[in-house]
C-alpha cells in the first residue's frame, strides 16, 4: 500500500484508500490509478513544508512553541493573489473542495470544515487530502427534515412504469429534436448511453432509481414539445391524458430522491427538466410553486458545489463543462421563473464563479480530455442556450455596478433615468450583435431561433421603457412621440411573434415560443385601435391582429385564460366602433373568428350558471361595458391584470 494518494485522486481531491487499483479509480473506469515516485528528498522537503505550515522552523531546536497552523495564504501571498480576482475571492472565502464518503461527494468551502477534515498542506501550499477524516463530514444518523410530505410508494417498480420500446423511442427522438437544442444540460454522447439503456427493456432493471427520476422527466419534457396531433396518431392518447400520467410518475419518483438533500446531479438535471416542462404548459402548475422549487434545487446544487467553476476544483475539462452547464441553465430559469412571479432572483446578485460553458459542439470535449478545447467561432447546438446565458450574465453585471438597486424590471423602473434605460439596452444590443446575430444563417432553425427572440426581447424592453406607467421622462421627446414610439414597438413586438410562430423550420419549438406571449404589447394595440377607431391607421392594426390569431391558435382557446376572453370582447368591441365610424370597412379576418366563439362562450356561461343556480347569466362584459372602455388609454389599464401568468 502506498503513503501516498494516486494521481487521479489528488487531482480531484478525495480521499484514496490507497490500494492498487483504489476504489476510486475502480468506479470511474477512465482513470488510470498511479501513484508518485517519492524520493528520500521530496520526502524531507514534504515533513519540512509541514512543519512550517504549523508556525515552527524544521532548522530550530525545538524550543520554540509552534503556533497554530494556517491552513490559507500567508498575507505576503495574498496581497499577491489579490491582483487576480478569482484568487482573491478564494482567500477570501476558503480554497473549495470535493471530498467524497461513502461514495457521494460533498462540496466545501469554509476553512473550520478543512480543521474538521484534518487536512494537511503539502510544500506547494496544496490541500493535502490523503489524511483519514477522524469524523465524517456528513451525520446520517438523523432524519432530514419534512419527510413526511414526500410520501414515496417503495412497492411500485419504477422499470414496469416505463412505455413501451417503440414509445420509448418515439419520446426520444422528439426530445432530441424539440427540447434538447434549448435545455442543453447534458452530452449528447452522454444521453446516447441512458437512451440504449431505456430502450431496452433488459437494460430499464439496471437502471438506479435517479436515472429513472431523469428519464421520466425527460418523456415529460418531450409531450409537452409534441402537437396534440401526434400524441392521439402516435401515442394513442390526448395529450392532457399523458401529461397528467408522466407528470405523476415524475413526482412519485422525485419522492424517492430525497430533493431536500439531493446527492447525484441526475437528479439536478431531472428537476430542470421537470420544472421546464411545467413552465412550458402553465396552466399545469403555479409558476409561484415552480419558483419556489427552483430556489430549492438551486440550494441543492450550490451544496453540491456546483455554482464554483470546476477548474477552481481542478475537475476535468469535461466535469467542468458539464457543472458550467448545469448551473447557468439553472440560472436562465430562474430568473425567467423571477420575471413571471414579479420577483428578482437573490442568487442573481450572489457571488458564485461558475464560468459561462464554453462555446463548442459536444463532439470537441470527451471524458479523457486533460484541457478544455479551443471554443469555436460562429454559431453551434449549445448557441441558443448560450444567448439566454449571456442574458443573465449582461443582468448580473447591471447588479453588480449598481449595487443591487436595478431589480428584473429595471426596463419598467419610473426612478432610473430613461438614458441610462436607452444604454443599457443598447450594450445588450451590440452585444448580442456581436456575439450571435452576426453569425446568424438564416436557413438554420436554431440559428432563426435565437435572431427572433433575441430581437424581440431587445424590442419589448424599448416598449417597456416608454409605456406611460413606467417612462422616466424625457426633455428630447414630446408625450406624442413617446405615444407613437411605444405603439410602434408594440406592433414590431408583436411581428416579430408572428414570424416565430409561422416559420415552418422552427414549428418543432412551438412548445417553448407558446409559453412567452408578450400580453403587454398585445392590449397595447388593442387599446391603440381602439382610440382609431375609423382612422385609415387603424388598418394596419387590424391585419395585424388577424395575422396574430391566425398563427396563434393558443388564443382562441377562451375558457383556459380569462385574459384571451376579455382581449376577444375587447377586439370585437372595438370593431363594432370602427364599423359605425365607416360602414365601408371590411371585417376583419380576426373578427370573424372570434365571434362565434364568443356566441358559444357565452352560451355555455349561461348553460352552466341556469344549472346551478337556476338564473341566466350575462355575457361577461355587457355592450354598455365595452362601449365604455372604448374611452380607455393606457394609463386607464389594469397592466397586473394582463402581465398575470396565472
């Protein structure tokens, strides 16, 4: 047995039992475990280092009582270490480590838990990690905490709960076709492997219950990006029926992974894709609760050390990346969760180190990688992602130089002056140019993808800036143009939802484009062409809406968001004005379809209210209502009430 850990484990820094093969070693497959060669020299020099660590002098003659030992640099060293900031920040906070025990590893950061661990220093000033722990670090002799609220059912066999194989598959393909290019937080050679395994009804019982918990999440994930179509033609079943069956068998198997102490960063990676999944379709679940579990997955993964980049722990170049990915797509969705409940992320403005993952196809990085490859220009699979990351890292920056004062919806910020709103929105916008637009192909789906929204986001941030309700004034623009500016917007906003929802490349994204309709610029116009009434303006706003409902069927359907009713009577309401004011004006395409929906809406209202109470009901907003809110401008309108996604 050697003295010594093998290399593997003391690059990665966890304890090495020290045999031939370690244990370690045995499990990861791809390391090769070989000891070093100490010399009688480097021997001396180690026990010396040792020594000086602990405050005495190899040289001395033992008189001197040793002081206590130091486990950080010597304040010579970090003055040194201080002209780089991540060196500072590591004086600051504790050199971060992965120790393992009992097969599972742990993150830690603060300096008392390196006392608790026994870790020596070695003559580089290293974290010495071979000690034996003389406590572990983790108790597991108490129960975690509100167990009973996760009541996990032991008797169901989570590999009988799987489809079938040509089910399996089916799931798979639209997974990697529809989801996969926007939630890319895992290889593609490394989900190859789970899918050989899930296909096969032999290789489904050597699954572990967290790779079930994933694979669930992911047939979860991939109904959701289907049409209803293919679920009754392919599937055999409405959609709504199988929503409801895999998102059971998710949480029945999330109940067996203990998520308030998670372990395995499977399971990090199921949540996401479980919360994704549920955001996408949101009249499932309250965005408020799917906030809430976010900001307990992201506990986990902070626990798990996954917010510290990995080259800070000296992890591989392709842990590194997997743990970079994992974290900022955490991010992106929480802070897209953030916007929709009206409330700023707290680890938006923390300080984590997780680096951006680096710009490269998953065919550059494999497991026996010693150094990161070189990132690629242009665009790549990971782009999309990458665009929403640097979103959040533009956000983070905005936190950072202002302390904290600029919340999510610094867009909409009375008090911020509207010139430092207008140049905070132009350096997103050349950085975005920069980095992605200008890359762009314009016969690639994903790179469509990513031009569209990444343009209409910078667009709707312009509208948000001169709505009446949040415009910080501007000496340089009359209320006029401002008014004129912020319809103009509107409707560019609203274009450019209908070019993503009518180019047939990007129709297998339709899922993800649904869940962020810009409700603010829609009654915008609305009220808009409401005030036009019989202008020869208004025509262009009407053909616009016509536009939107043609390709947005999602808003016909009335009885799911009482928002898409009230916009419906709104609409209608409005052409009856603008009828009136010139006879000769066609009906609008959009009209013409809501009507009869509304007729019926109304009927089965009725219908409904004689059965329970025996009395007809009204129609929602009577004729005198509307023909009221005809009168309406923007500052006359509920704006809460419309931004609501519940």
């Amino acid at each position: 047995m050697s003295n010594q850990a093998c290399e593997p484990c003391a690059r990665r820094k966890v304890r090495c039992d020290k045999q031939q093969p370690c244990s370690n070693c045995k499990r990861r497959k791809q390391d090769q475990c070989t000891y070093p060669e100490a010399a009688p020299t480097d021997r001396v020099k180690r026990l010396e280092s040792l020594v000086r660590s602990l405050g005495g002098d190899p040289n001395s003659d033992g008189s001197r009582t040793p002081k206590r030992a130091r486990l950080g640099p010597s304040p010579v060293e970090t003055q040194s270490n201080d002209r780089d900031a991540g060196a500072s920040t590591e004086s600051e906070r504790g050199q971060p480590i992965l120790v393992e025990q009992d097969g599972q590893s742990y993150y830690v950061e603060m300096r008392a838990w390196h006392s608790h661990l026994g870790l020596e220093v070695n003559q580089q000033n290293e974290v010495n990690h071979d000690v034996l722990m003389s406590r572990p670090l983790i108790s597991r002799t108490k129960p975690d905490a509100l167990q009973g609220l996760l009541r996990a059912d032991y008797n169901i066999n989570l590999a009988l709960q799987h489809p079938s194989v040509q089910d399996a598959n089916f799931l798979w393909d639209r997974f990697e076709r529809n989801a996969n290019p926007l939630i890319k937080i895992d290889f593609d050679w490394a989900l190859k492997g789970l899918r050989a395994n899930s296909t096969d009804i032999e290789g489904r019982t050597s699954l572990k219950d967290p790779e079930h918990t994933f694979l669930f999440c992911l047939y979860l994930m991939s109904i959701v990006s289907i049409p209803e179509e293919e679920c009754t033609k392919i599937l055999h079943q409405p959609k709504q029926v199988l929503l409801s069956h895999y998102q059971a068998v998710c949480e029945q198997a999330l109940s067996r992974s203990n998520i308030f102490c998670i372990a395995d960063v499977i399971i990090i990676r199921a949540l996401i894709l479980y919360m994704a999944s549920c955001a996408a379709s949101i009249e499932r679940l309250s965005i408020r609760s799917l906030f809430s579990l976010m900001g307990l997955t992201i506990r986990n993964a902070e626990a798990l050390g996954i917010h510290r980049d990995g080259a800070i722990l000296r992890l591989n170049p392709v842990e590194t990346e997997s743990r970079r990915r994992l974290w900022w797509h955490l991010q992106h969705l929480d802070l897209a969760l953030g916007v929709r409940c009206g409330t700023t992320p707290l680890t938006l403005m923390a300080g984590w180190d997780a680096n951006v993952p680096l710009n490269v196809e998953d065919s550059d990085l494999n497991p026996d990688m010693t150094e990161a490859p070189a990132e690629r220009k242009g665009l790549t699979s990971l782009s999309y992602c990458l665009w929403t990351y640097w979103i959040v890292s533009q956000q983070r920056e905005f936190f950072s130089s202002n302390r904290g004062k600029l919340g999510i919806s610094w867009a909409s910020n009375k008090s911020l002056p509207h010139a430092t709103k207008i140049s905070l929105i132009n350096t997103m916008e050349e950085g975005l140019n920069k980095k992605f637009l200008q890359y762009c192909d314009p016969i690639k789906p994903l790179d469509i993808l990513v031009q569209l929204t990444s343009r209409a986001l910078i667009c709707t941030m312009r509208m948000f800036t001169l709505h009446p309700m949040s415009f910080s004034g501007d000496a340089n623009i009359t209320d006029e143009q401002r008014h004129a500016q912020l319809v103009e917007a509107a409707i560019k906003s609203l274009e450019y939802n209908i070019a993503l929802n009518s180019r047939p490349e990007i129709q297998r994204f339709q899922w993800f484009i649904n869940g962020y309709f810009q409700w603010h610029a829609f009654i915008s116009v609305i009220v808009e062409v409401m005030q036009l009434k019989g202008s020869p303006e208004a025509q262009r706003i009407w053909d616009l809406l016509s536009d939107l409902y043609t390709y947005n069927k999602n808003l016909l359907e009335l009885s799911e968001d009482r928002r898409k009713l009230h916009a419906a009577e709104l609409i209608t309401s409005a052409w009856k004005a603008r009828q009136t004011a010139d006879p000769s004006a066609y009906k609008p395409a959009c009209v013409s379809i809501l009507e009869p929906l509304l007729s019926d809406n109304r009927g089965d209202a009725t219908k409904t209210q004689t059965e329970v109470v025996g009395q007809p009901l009204g129609p929602v907003m009577t004729d005198e209502d509307l023909n009221a809110m005809l009168d309406l401008e923007f500052q006359d309108i509920d704006w809460g009430f419309w931004a609501g996604m519940e």
